[in-house]
C-alpha cells in the first residue's frame, strides 16, 4: 500500500474512532415504555448497516472495482430506530463485518483495507447524521416533509463523503486523478441512490404505520436489486462496447510502433489495467516489448522470447497469431481488487486477435515498404557497381537538363573500355567484374559535384558535367570538356592489378556539348556514342561530336517536318487499340490507344521511332491535341453502341507543364460528348521528378474534371511510393518488363506481387501489361491481379473492329476466367 494510503486510512480510522466514540457520549432519550431497549436498537442499526454493505453491487473502473451498497437506506432507517450518536459505531461494527466476510469469500482483501473501508462509512456516517439531526430529530419521529427534507440531506452527505473518501483512495492507489473515480462511482451510484432514499422513507413509514407490512418489502427489494444490477451491467456493456470499437480502430496504423503504442494505450482505457504490455515478434527471431502503465508512461526495448510461465490470477496474457505465424504477446494486468473474470478473458481475446491482424498488417506493409524501395533502388542502379544505370541516368540526366537555363551549355562523356571483351575471354568473367568495378571507383573518385555518373551496360559508363564554365568564347564549353575527357584517360590508365595480372584501363571517350536546351539526353548519348566511335576509329582515346558526320541528325529534322504535314491530313496518323480483360470473366475493362504512323515513304512507324523527337519539339502540344481527339471520337462511337468502357491514352511528362491542358481536354470531352470518367491518362512515374507546381496544378484539376489517372509502366520509375503520395491516381500498370520475367525472375515475381498488394491496399485498379503466355494469366490472376492486356489476350487493332471485339467480350463474359484468343485481329 502506497504511503500516501496509509496516512489517508490512518487519518480516517482515527476519525471514525473519535466519531463513534463521541457518539456513544453524547444523551440520548427513548420512551420510557421502549419495547426493544439501547441495546437491542444498537444491535438492529449495526445488523441494518451490515445487511446494506452485503448487498453490494461492483463495477470496473479506470482505477479498479467500485462497490455501491444500500448504505443510504441503511442510514434513513437507523436515523429512525437509534439516537444518531451511535450510528457511526454501528456502521464500523455493522460495515467491518460485511466487509470481513466479503474478504473471506470473494476478495481476499487485506486486513488494513477492510480497516479503511470501514472506518470510511464511519466518517461519512458522522457526517450525514451531524447535518440529519442539525436540520431535524428523526429519532422514532413521525415522517413528515421537513423531517424527510432533513435525512435527505444527511443522504446526500452520505453519498458525497463516500464517492470522494473512494476517489482519493483509488487516485492514490494508482497515482491517477481523482476526477475519473469519483465521477464513476456518482454515475453508476446515482439511480440507486433515488432508490435506496426511497426505499429508506418507505420502511420508516411503514415502521410508524405497521411494522407487519415489512413482510412485504423482501420480494419488492430483490427485484429493485435485481433492477439496479441490470441497469449497471447495460451501462457497462455499452461503454465497453464503445470503447472497444475505438481502441480496435486505433490500431489501424500502418508501423509496428504506431500499432502498439495504440493497443497499449487501448488495453490500458478498455480493460483499466494497471499495465499492458505487447510484446512483437520480428522477422530476424528478435522480439520488442511495448508497455505502458495506468499513468500513461509507454515504454519499448529490445527483450528476449517471452517466457512460457503461468499468468498470475490477476493477468492475462494472449499469445498472438495470424494463422500459423506467430507475431506476438499481449499481456494485460489488472488491479488486485478487480482481477479478471469471464468476461474480461473474452475481450481480451477478441482485443487480441484484432492487435494480431494489426501487427501482421504492419510487418506486411513494412515488407512491402522493403520490397519497393529494394526493387526502386535496383531499377535505378547498377547491381555490379552501384552507379546509376541507364535508365536512371536518362531520367536523371533530363531532370538535371530541365533545372538549367535554357542556353546554358553541357557536356556529356561516354566512355567504353577497350579491349574489355578479351579480359573476359582471357581472365574470365570475374576478372572483367573486377575493372568494371575498378574503373567505376576511379571515375567516381574524378567526378565532381553536381555531375552524374552512371554505367551503361557492358563496358559502356556516362559522365554528364553540368558545371561547364560560361564565357563569351562559344570554343570554351568545348574545349573544357575535352580536357575533363583526356584527364580522365590520363588517370584510368594508371596501372593497376586484375585478376593477379598487372594492367592499364585504356579508354575511347566521346565527347559533346550542348545547350541544356538543345537536346535531351538520349539525343546527347547518341551524339556521344558516334563521336565515341570516332575516337575508336581515329586510333586515338577522345574525339569530339562533328555533326557533319552524323547522318540520323538531319534525317530527324526531316522526321518533324513529315510529322507536321501528317497532324494536317487524317489518314496518316491512326489508332491501334488494345482492350484490357478482366481476368475474372473475360468482360472488357479498358481500351488502352496507341498511335501508328502510316507513312508514305518510311512505312509504319511504331512509338518507339518518333515519340521521342515529338516530345522534345514544339509540335507536342499539337500531337496530344490530336491523339486526344482522334481516342475521344472512337469512345463516343461505344457509347452509341451500348459500350461503356474507358479509353487510356498515353500522355507526354511535358504535356502536364501545359497550364492549358485541362481546358483544352474538357473541350474535347464535351465535343464529343464522353463523360471524363470515361478518358483515363496514362502518365509515366518519372512525373515525380519534378517539383514544379504547374504539373501537381495540372494533374489536380483533371482529378477534380473527373478524368482519370494511371501510372504507366509502375516499378520502373524512381520512387514509386513517393509518387503515389504525391499525385492521387485511379489505376496502377505494371510493367510488361516485370510481366514476362515473372516465372524466371524471383525478383521479377516479388515486384509484380508487391504492385498487387500495393494496389489492393491503397484501392486503385491494377492492369498487368505484356501478357503472353497463358501460364502468365494464371500466375498473375492467382496473385489478385484483376485485369490484364497483350498478346495472349489482343493485339493491337484497328479502330474499325474493336467495337465488334469489345460487344462481343461483353456478352461472352463469364463468372470465371476463360482464355481470350486474338485470332483475326491485327
């Protein structure tokens, strides 16, 4: 027992001792033809207050049990029967007694508790007859208003005394404010009260008008009992209830700190436990405890398994599972004076499994956080030397272009390793790895801030310097560069040892400068990679890009103008159209339009020839125009057909810098008549790149229009968690990369399977791309994905015939999945 306690159960113990024996001193006058005598009465109030105490109700705290008896009854009654000097001795005696008894059969209390409570009724007992007999003389009175208006408030008194002496201890005892207690106890003691005033009034009537009608009150007090009970255990069962609703939706968190540090402050408020403590199993065996105390402290450190020793009677502890897997203990420990029973083993186990799934779902989603970021880094970075690969260096390479004036000049080097392929052949392959990662560390070591260093592939490493001096000679750019490309031979062909053989790296460096402006970066890596060439040719180790060597430079000039006269004619230009399945019935879920150019003179032209010139040329705004309005005319023919099905359309990164774009799309919806959640925009991750506001500006206002947005080719870009909390999209399309190499590629499969779940738990569609094989379709559908799109299902066709193909996919669809064929389509 704290010591604060005792000094509070000494001072009251004193109190009452002082109360009674000052009352047995005080005169007193009965009739002089009493029948029953002092002794008698004295021994019928201590038998009454007794009898109040055994019939007690209880009810869980935030700081333990509380007891509500008939103690007001009690004390109107002896206010009647015996001189109010004796009623605070009769209620030690009668209160210590029901109390004794009460530790003997169900609480096993200490003796000093017993001592405290007793000597508490005492000292309100005091009280409550000090104002009953200051405001009348109940002593074998007559009832009448005033006298009624006097015992009442001597109730009251009571009732106060008593919540408050119960608070105090309760606060002390758990080192908690005595507000919550004392508020709980005139809760659940408020209708009982009414009652046992009521009762006590009736019994002094029916003793002043006919003590035979007592016979009466046993059954009509049972059922006031009875009453009292249920009115208590509802009002319990809904605050229970409610507050289980909210400590399980507290565990809706997506860490494992968030989720325990909620099931213990949920345990802590639903149970009134002294101390919870949830202990989590890792994946790596380790196990963290979690625990928190009645006085809100939470605490968490590293601790070994849980040892398998029995609970104490007043704890339960849960073990933890989803399944088969274990992922944890939930260990709850109750006051000594409230210890668990059938119902509090219930709601622990219910709280129990609930925490279970929450952990579970928190070590999914840092798997899954694991997994995305392990696939995000690896889609960016080489695996044998750690720079960026080449598609990081292109996505990175043209944000960096973006972020420098327009004129302001670069220069790109690219390096290839001469005679690499026979230290391979020569030294074996490990040799080969070895200058790979030799040489990446010595051109890491040359590089400087702000430039960008990635590996190719093979023997093939970039160097883009973006600090490329600034004068008014238009020579020095140049000059700066070749100088950076000769130190950087110079110093690779240091002799070094592969392998055990002693050997220097000798490089051919290709060298070009250019305007940020100018060029993007894969048309700066071509223009290197033929001055390469030309150093290689030459027999010496750098050579500078000579624009009059390259051939493919004009023929792209060319490329843009024939472009500009097919944006003006219709029949150039065209659509192929690839339906996406629902791998569940086979029922169309979307038409995703790709653009063919059927040239004149060149043939058909896939994307691949002509898009990238497109997007970095002032014709892209024009080009989207019209690959906007040619898809937008084809789905207004579905809707005349019955054929609800949205079109995707591909749109271009710099397209979002087009502050104008969504007006120019809602003028084509509305033209055409389609409704915006009918148009869905594919946009590709390396969006998230760039930190201008006109794209987040662009992107929200088709959101709010309606249209839809989809991620193209998910996995592949840089940061692809980081995208999805950025910019709120519809649909997620995992690349056909991913797709093809699932059955071969461990990691392939985990990716696929990580977009999957991801797009489950964040509610977006997801639509597999590439899908060839039907082995494909099954692995995939297994995993949960719900649509998909490729060959095994559809090749691209003609706007033509995808009207009969999708009708026909709609009335065929199945409750379960079928194969697709795409025989004539074309």
């Amino acid at each position: 027992m704290p010591a604060r306690l005792l000094v509070l159960t000494a001072a009251v113990t004193l109190t009452a001792l002082v109360a009674a024996a000052v009352g047995l001193t005080l005169p007193y006058r009965l009739p002089a033809d009493d029948p029953l005598g002092g002794p008698a009465r004295f021994g019928i109030a201590v038998a009454v207050f007794a009898i109040a105490q055994f019939a007690r109700l209880r009810f869980r705290s935030a700081a333990g049990m509380v007891s509500i008896t008939w103690g007001e009854a009690a004390l109107i009654v002896c206010l009647y029967l015996a001189p109010a000097g004796w009623l605070p001795s009769a209620t030690l005696l009668g209160a210590g007694l029901a109390w004794t008894v009460h530790s003997l059969h169900n609480d096993r209390r200490p003796v000093l508790e017993i001592v405290r409570i007793a000597a508490s009724l005492a000292a309100a007992s005091a009280l409550a007859v000090s104002v009953a007999t200051a405001l009348g003389h109940p002593l074998l009175a007559a009832p009448t208003p005033m006298l009624a208006l006097a015992v009442i408030a001597g109730s009251v008194t009571y009732l106060l005394v008593t919540a408050w002496l119960s608070g105090v201890t309760l606060g002390l005892r758990h080192g908690l404010p005595i507000g919550p207690p004392l508020l709980a106890a005139l809760r659940g003691k408020l209708l009982m009260f009414v009652g046992n005033v009521a009762v006590g009034l009736v019994v002094v009537a029916l003793l002043e008008l006919d003590p035979r009608w007592l016979l009466l009150l046993p059954p009509l007090l049972w059922l006031l009992q009875q009453t009292y009970r249920y009115r208590l255990r509802a009002d319990q069962e809904r605050r229970t209830w409610r507050a289980f609703a909210e400590a399980t939706a507290a565990l809706n968190q997506l860490d494992e700190r968030g989720v325990a540090s909620a099931a213990v402050s949920g345990a802590l408020a639903l149970f009134n436990a002294e101390l919870v403590d949830v202990d989590v199993a890792r994946a790596d065996g380790r196990w963290r405890r979690y625990r928190g105390d009645a006085g809100g402290q939470l605490v968490d450190r590293e601790v070994g398994p849980p040892d398998r020793s029995e609970p104490d009677e007043d704890e339960l502890i849960r073990p933890l599972s989803v399944g088969a897997a274990p992922v944890g203990r939930l260990r709850v420990r109750f006051p000594r004076s409230a210890p668990p029973a059938a119902r509090e083993r219930d709601a622990v186990a219910a709280f129990g499994d609930a925490l279970a799934a929450a952990l579970h779902d928190a070590a999914t989603h840092r798997e899954l956080r694991l997994v995305t970021a392990r696939s995000s880094y690896e889609a960016v970075h080489d695996p044998l030397t750690g720079l960026a690969n080449r598609a990081a260096m292109l996505g990175k390479g043209d944000q960096a272009l973006r972020q420098l004036a327009h004129d302001h000049p670069v220069a790109l080097l690219l390096l290839d390793i001469n005679q690499f392929k026979e230290v391979n052949d020569t030294l074996g392959h490990a040799a080969g790895d070895q200058l790979l990662r030799l040489t990446a560390n010595r051109l890491g070591a040359l590089a400087r801030p702000g430039d960008l260093l990635g590996r190719l592939g093979g023997d093939e490493f970039a160097l883009l310097l973006t600090s490329v001096p600034v004068v008014g000679d238009r020579a020095a750019p140049m000059a700066h560069a070749l100088r950076q490309a000769r130190e950087i031979a110079e110093r690779l062909a240091a002799p070094t040892e592969v392998a055990g053989v002693r050997m220097s790296i000798e490089v051919s460096v290709g060298v070009v400068v250019a305007d940020a402006g100018a060029a993007d970066l894969t048309e700066l890596l071509r223009r290197a990679d033929i001055a390469m060439y030309q150093a290689k040719e030459g027999g010496g180790s750098v050579a500078a890009y000579d624009s009059a060597r390259d051939a493919a430079s004009t023929d792209q000039l060319a490329l843009l103008a024939e472009l500009r006269e097919a944006l003006k004619v219709d029949d150039q230009l065209v659509l192929a159209l690839q339906p996406a399945v629902d791998l569940a019935t086979g029922a169309p879920t979307g038409v995703e339009a790709l653009i063919r150019w059927r040239h004149p003179r060149r043939g058909w032209l896939g994307p691949a020839d002509f898009i990238r010139p497109v997007e970095n040329s002032e014709q892209l705004g024009t080009f989207t125009r019209y690959v906007l309005d040619k898809a937008l005319g084809v789905a207004a023919g579905w809707a005349q057909e019955g054929l609800d099905v949205p079109i995707s359309v591909n749109l271009s990164a710099r397209s979002l810098l087009d502050p104008r774009l969504p007006t120019e799309i809602a003028d084509a919806l509305r033209r055409h008549q389609v409704p915006a959640r009918r148009l869905v925009l594919e946009i590709t991750e390396t969006v998230v790149m760039s930190e201008l506001e006109v794209i987040d500006e662009v992107l929200a206002t088709l959101r709010s229009m309606g249209v839809q947005l989809a991620v193209d080719d998910f996995g592949t870009g840089f940061s692809s968690l980081t995208f999805l909390t950025r910019i709120a999209v519809d649909e997620l399309k995992v690349d056909r990369s991913f797709v093809i190499r699932m059955a071969d590629s461990p990691e392939a499969a985990a990716i696929v399977r990580t977009t999957v779940g991801l797009a489950h738990e964040l509610g977006l569609r997801v639509v597999a791309e590439g899908v060839e094989t039907a082995e494909q379709r099954m692995a995939l559908a297994e995993l949960g994905c719900t649509s998909a799109q490729g060959y095994h299902f559809f090749k691209p066709m003609p706007a033509d015939k995808i009207s009969a193909v999708l009708g026909s996919m709609r009335d065929s669809a199945e409750s379960n999945v079928f194969r697709l064929r795409a025989d004539g389509a074309s």
